[in-house]
C-alpha cells in the first residue's frame, strides 16, 4: 500500500514531496528539439545549443540523428504514462499536505526557489 511504502520513504527522507511542475507542452517542445552524434554522444537542441550547420555534428560534420523516444509522439505517451503513474502518489500525499510544487518552464527560473525551500527545510544556506 502507498500508506506502507510512505512510511518507510518518510523515515528516510523527511516529510516533504517536491513536485515540479513544468506544462506537457513545454517538455515535449524542449525533448523533440534534441538531436545526438550517436558516435561520441554530444547533443544539440534547436533552440538552446543547434550545431552550426543544420543537422550536422560540429566536429565531425556527421549526421545527427533524433532518437525514436525524443520523437514528440513518443514523448507524449511517456509523459501520460508518467502522469498516469505519479498521480497517485502526488494525490496520497497531497492529501497530506506533503506536497510542495515548483512551476514554471525553465530549470534556471525554479531552481533558486527549490534550492531556498530545500536550504530553508534543511537550515544549511
């Protein structure tokens, strides 16, 4: 039972569930844009690190290549599933008032406010 699990969880880590909050949308935009080199593993994304040339590794003038689950359809159903998954436990403790939510759609906008409730929480700056 979530009760069970919970309890152990509780003990381990504290009393507070830290949910991020970023829209679908947003995910799904950010995850499609990523292109790889499949042979030494760097990544571009279209919007915050395109390579130089379209499609083009920058240091070998490869082809990049889109993985299959960063395409936006596979994107989408990961995040149903994930949603259909999380639900639950962000309901159970929820209804605790365990729950703390962080929105928004860029990492370098939510993480300050994560790291001075976490700060704040622990009594460390």
């Amino acid at each position: 039972s979530l009760h069970h699990i919970s309890s152990g969880i509780n003990a381990e880590y504290g009393d507070v569930v830290l949910n991020l909050d970023v829209p679908f949308d947003t995910i799904t935009d950010r995850i499609s844009k990523r292109w790889i080199h499949p042979a030494s593993g760097r990544t571009y994304n279209l919007d915050f690190n395109p390579p130089v040339t379209a499609g083009k590794d920058d240091a070998t003038g490869e082809d990049l290549v889109q993985r299959e689950d960063d395409k936006p359809e596979s994107v989408k159903k990961r995040l149903e599933l994930y949603s259909d998954m999380t639900k639950p436990l962000l309901d159970y403790y929820s209804n605790q008032d365990k729950v703390v939510s962080f929105s928004g759609t860029e990492t370098n906008v939510i993480w300050p406010h994560i790291q001075s409730f976490l700060q704040k929480k622990t009594g460390s700056d």
